[in-house]
C-alpha cells in the first residue's frame, strides 16, 4: 500500500513538473529583435529615439501585462479600465482673480497637457497598443494599426499560454448481441445483450514554446463495467498517460517566425508613444500660436482704441472750429467719417478677441461650460519678447537635426523594421510542412478479478466398484474430469476449480502504469507539400510590396521633414527682418503725424492730412504688431520643425502622460509672482 501511494504521489509531482515549468519557461521573453531595414539612418542611435524606447505609461496600468499570474481567478477577470476624467484640472481655478484668467504661456501649455482633449485621446493609442501585446504574448494575431495594416499569413498554430482541459462524463450502453464471436460475450453463456457501464476522467496539457515547439501531455482514465464474462477485469480501471511533442522542421520553424507577433506589437508600442509625442510637440505648437495671437488680437483692440481716441479728438477739435467758424464743414465731416471706421474696426477687432479667446479656452480646458471659466477673460501675462539673434545653422545641420529629433521619422523606422519582419515570415511560409514528433505513453489495467485459489476440483475419487449413493441413498452422478489410476476409480463432486474474487481500485491501476509495464513509443516525421502554394506567394508578394511602400514613406517623411525646417528657417529669418522694418516705419509713422499736427496747429495744413498721418501710424503700428507676432510664432513653428518643441519648454512625455508640467507656473499677483502647484 505504501508502495502505490508512492507511486500515486509521484505520478502527481510529475503533472505538475509538466505544468510549472513551460510556465516558467514562457516567462523568459525572446530576445530576437529583427535588424533595422536601413543600418545607415541615424534614428537607431539617436536620443530621441533613445527616449520614445524608454517612454511608458505612468498614469494607468500596463496592459501588456494581464492580470496578475499565477492566482487561482485573476485569468477569467476582465482587466480594469479606469473611466476618462472629463473634468477641468483645479489649475484653472488657481489662476483666476476677479473673473480674469491671469495666463502666461508657460502656464497655458500646463494647462493644456493636463486638460486638452487631443492629448486625452492620444493617450489610448499606447494602452491600446498594450493590449495587443498582450494578445500577441498569448499566440494570437493582434492588430497592429500603428504600424502594420495588413496582417500576412494565417493564424499561429502554437499557443504560448498554457492550457489545461478535462473531460469527466458517463456512459451507459446496450448492445443487441448478433454474433457471439465478434461481440466480446464468448459462446459459453447466452448473453443476449452488451450492457456496458462507463465513466471517464481525462484531463489534458498543452503548451506551445516561442520555437514552435508544441508539447501536449495527456491522462486518460476509463472505469467500466460490462456483463461479457469474456473480461479478465470487470469492472475494470484503465489509465493512460500519453506525452506528445511536436517541432516544425522547415514551415514554421525559428524564433522569428514564431514571435513576428510579439516583435510588431512591441514596436507598435514604441510607435504610439511616438504618436502621442507628436501629439503633445502638435499639441504645444497650438498653443504657443494661438496664445499669440491672442495678444496680438488683445495688443490689436488697443491700438484700435488709439486710433479711435485720436479720430474722436480730431473730430471734437474741428466741430467746436466749426462751431466758432474758423472750419469749413467738410473737414468735420471727414473728421466723423474716419471717427466712424475706426469705430467700425475697433469692434471686428474686439470680436476677433473673443473668438481667439474661445479657441485658446478650447485648447487648455475639457469643458468649455465649466461654471468656473462662464465669462471669463483671459489675460496673457506674457509680453511679446522678439529675439535679437536668430540661429545661424546650415540647412544640412539643421536637416540632420531634424532627422534625429522628430517623431515621424522614428515611426517610419518602426513601419520599416515590420515590414521587413513581415518579409522574413512571408518567406518561411514559402516552405513545405514538415513537423518530427515524438510520443510516449503508459497504460496500466486494474480492477475486479475472479481468480483460482487452488489446482484441484472439488471432490474425490471413488471405487465404482461399490454402488454410490448420498445420504438419503439416492446414486450419485459420477463425473470424471480426469483419467482415474485404476479403472474402478471415478471423481465424484464438482467438476470446476476453486476461484475467490480480487478486489483492486485506482491504486493498483497507477502502479500498473508508473511501473511502465506497458509502454508505447513513437516517432517520424509528416509532411504537407503543397502543389501550387498560391496562397503563401500571395503572402510573400504582398510583404515585399509593403516593404517597398514603406521605403518610399520613409524617403517622403525625410523630404517632408527637409521641407518643413526649409520652410520654418526662411519665415524665422523673413519674420526677423520684417520686425526690423515694421519698427523703422512705425517710427517714420509717429514723426510724420508729429510733423503733420504741428503743421496744423500752425495753421498749414488741414485736418484731412492728420486723418491721413493718422491712419497711416495706425496701419503702421498694426503691422508692426503683426510681425512681432509672426516671429514669436516662426519661433514655435521652428522648433516644431526640429523637434526642440518639447525640450525648450521643459517638456517630459511622462509629465505629458501624467498630465503634469511640475515647474512653478507663472500667476501673477503672487509673492515673487511665482506660486507652485502640483509641484514635487
């Protein structure tokens, strides 16, 4: 007894080898990553790259990851996913006083990496991607939008998470008996019907590795009973352990084929981070340009304002001239007419004010109807500061730059570098199937046994001499199994040998197994040859078209980058000169309308000639306005164009993903006019 449940004991750590160690096999992650596509782009070992490699999400799970393993229910639990907060960050209110939103840029870009919708949005691309990881882990196909749109080949035959099935059930069967020879029921008894009584116990193992290698453990155990008295065993206890092990040899085989999945999915993750840095440079740039033009539209209504007084004092000074008759009335009706326009473009200016104050609101909250912003004003706080000294750089420096710094072209790797796994996959299911297998099995037999406990009959051997008779003195029936020594001897009794009943249970039948008494081996090899193999040449063509296609985008993208810091550098140096020149005609401007109500408070000119002047400083001053903004704004479109947009303004993607900037925000009216908010 003590034998069996060693063996019983053992057959169970045995299963459960068979279980942990794949398990801990499979948590070692492949470390094959497929070469870059094109070794002499500078993105491979550039910082920026460096940094979207590095970049994970900080608010939130990892998705990647599941839930937490090994626990006895966590698998069949769906993953927690916090819902969006939709809500204006507590920032916003700080920074109002009196119904007035002191705003500097600094604060206005915090504001919108902790409020702007777009970057909210983004921000699901990577958790998105997670997920897919996760699925690709697991041997699934995942959908790799970010970087891969048509996925090639048909689905991974190999799972790389474990999986345990069972099979518990009963049978019940009767069976006509047609013909005794072939039914199982023997000749000797008249068994008229094949009653069978059956319960089954199967329980199974599979796990496929990253190889392709697929290893699948079976235990069969059958419990039966029948009415056949042909059985050695009735009812008998069958258990079976089969161990299969199956490796592709040519289609299928290699770690690349079998993790092209895991790979695309983990650069897919690195491209929607990417994405989401472009997000956030794009989000910044927005901004910064509609901040400024926020000032220039508010700078623009005080000028406005300017003209507006100078045309109502003009038009004042000439009615009382009128009115004395020093002033003929056509001088004050021009003075009312320029009064009139300036009126008039004093309010598209005061209208185009609130509408960038709109858009820039949009920009740096979730809700627009947030009680707590309901007719609010928005002050900026941030004067215009033009610089003196533009960066002189070469356009190949900067383009080299460029090329380092900007997302897109890190994206572009990224879809390069699938595309080429994508090739290398297509081709191995160029190959014929042809898997090597393995297998072995024990089986063990137990149960009920009916067996003879001795080699004599029942009876003895009497003298037939004498008459034989019982105790009532009746004859007896002599039977004579076997040959007498003398010829008056016979077998008087029953004719059968002595049997007794075995009893034996699951035990017996383990030990029967483990003890290997009746093992089965094989081996070989099978094949599948396909004739025409259409499908696989299909799927190798579509990926070296793909592969193509990304070769040619990323050629685009590097034009497009040149293009765009071409562009930025010509409008950063056009913007600078023309500050330069706006400043020199304001000036000229102002001294000619000087000049001209000097002139006319002499008497020697006319109210006409100072609208004029007037008119002329106004548009000059607009102008003036206008190309200092223009230049803050090439600066930001510059930077976007380099890629700098995120470190000129102290920028991390994980500040960005948090929705924190934390630096001290500008709000004025504080001590120092600094006050620090969700600083750490």
């Amino acid at each position: 007894m003590i034998g069996r449940l060693r063996h019983v004991a053992l057959v169970i750590l045995t299963a459960a080898s068979l279980v942990i160690s794949p398990v801990l096999a499979q948590a070692q992650e492949p470390q094959t990553q497929a070469p870059s596509s094109n070794p002499n782009k500078p993105v491979g070992n550039t910082p920026a790259a460096q940094e979207a490699r590095d970049m994970r999400q900080q608010l939130g799970p990892d998705y990647s990851k599941g839930q937490p393993f090994p626990r006895l229910l966590a698998p069949y639990r769906a993953i927690k996913v916090p819902p969006p907060i939709l809500v204006n960050s507590a920032r916003i209110s700080q920074l109002i006083q009196g119904g007035k939103l002191m705003l500097s840029l600094e604060d206005a870009i915090s504001l919108a990496l902790e409020n702007n919708l777009n970057i909210t949005v983004q921000k699901f691309s990577p958790w998105i991607a997670e997920t897919q990881l996760l699925k690709a882990k697991a041997g699934g196909v995942p959908q790799l939008s970010n970087t891969q749109q048509v996925v090639l080949g048909t689905s991974p035959s190999v799972s790389f998470d474990p999986l345990i099935t069972g099979t518990v059930g009963w049978e019940r069967s009767t069976i006509p008996v047609n013909n005794p020879f072939i039914s199982g029921t023997g000749t000797s008894t008249a068994v008229e019907a094949l009653t069978t009584n059956a319960y089954q116990y199967n329980f199974g193992f599979t796990q496929g590795f990253h190889t392709g290698t697929n290893f699948s453990v079976t235990f069969d155990t059958t419990r039966a009973a029948s009415n056949t008295p042909e059985n050695l065993f009735n009812p008998y206890i069958q258990p079976t352990l089969t161990a299969t092990l199956t490796q592709p040899l040519l289609n299928g085989f290699g770690i690349l084929v079998n993790t092209r999945y895991i790979i695309e999915a983990k650069n897919s993750i690195k491209a929607a981070d990417s994405q989401f840095a472009q997000q956030v440079i794009l989000t910044v740039t927005t901004v910064s340009n509609d901040y400024w033009e926020l000032v220039y539209d508010r700078e623009n209504v005080k000028v406005q304002e300017a003209a507006v007084g100078v045309s109502r004092k003009l038009y004042g000074d000439n009615k009382k001239q009128l009115e004395i008759g020093t002033m003929a009335p056509l001088d004050v009706l021009t003075a009312e007419s320029q009064l009139a326009t300036d009126e008039q473009n004093l309010i598209v200016a005061q209208t185009t004010q609130r509408q960038q104050q709109t858009v820039l609101l949009n920009d740096i909250t979730k809700n627009l109807l947030a009680q707590d912003i309901a007719g609010v004003e928005v002050i900026p706080t941030t004067a215009i500061s033009n610089p003196d000294v533009i960066e002189n750089m070469s356009l190949q420096d900067a383009v080299q730059e460029a090329w380092k710094k900007r997302p897109e072209i890190y994206q572009a790797d990224l879809n390069l570098k699938n595309a080429g796994i994508e090739v290398k996959a297509t081709k191995n299911g160029l190959l014929p199937s042809l898997n090597l297998y393995a297998q072995f099995s024990q089986t063990g037999l137990s149960g009920n046994e009916i067996v003879q406990t001795s080699s004599v009959p029942t009876g003895n051997f009497v003298d037939t001499a004498a008459p034989i008779v019982d105790a009532n003195g009746n004859p007896l029936i002599l039977a004579n199994p076997f040959p007498a020594t003398a010829g008056s001897l016979a077998f008087v009794g029953s004719p059968n040998f002595p049997t007794a009943l075995k009893t034996a249970g699951l035990g017996s039948a383990l030990d029967n197994m483990i003890t290997n008494a009746y093992p089965t081996y094989a081996a070989g090899v099978n094949f599948a040859l396909p004739i025409r193999n259409r499908s696989a040449q299909a799927d190798s063509a579509r990926a070296l078209l793909d592969e193509r296609l990304q070769q040619v985008q990323y050629q685009q993208t590097q034009n497009t980058i040149v293009l765009n810091v071409h562009n930025t550098m010509i409008a950063l140096q056009q913007d600078r000169n023309q500050v330069a020149a706006a400043e020199k005609a304001r000036n000229l401007a102002q001294q000619t309308l000087d000049a001209e109500q000097k002139k006319y408070q002499l008497g020697s000119s006319t109210s006409y000639n100072v609208v004029l002047r007037s008119r002329d400083l106004t548009a000059a001053e607009g102008t003036e306005l206008r190309a200092k903004v223009n230049l803050e704004e090439a600066v930001v479109n510059f930077n976007q164009a380099m890629g700098r947009t995120l470190e000129v303004n102290h920028i991390t993607v994980a500040d960005a993903k948090n929705g924190k900037v934390f630096r001290e925000p500008q709000i004025p009216g504080t001590p120092d006019g600094n006050l620090a908010v969700g600083a750490k």
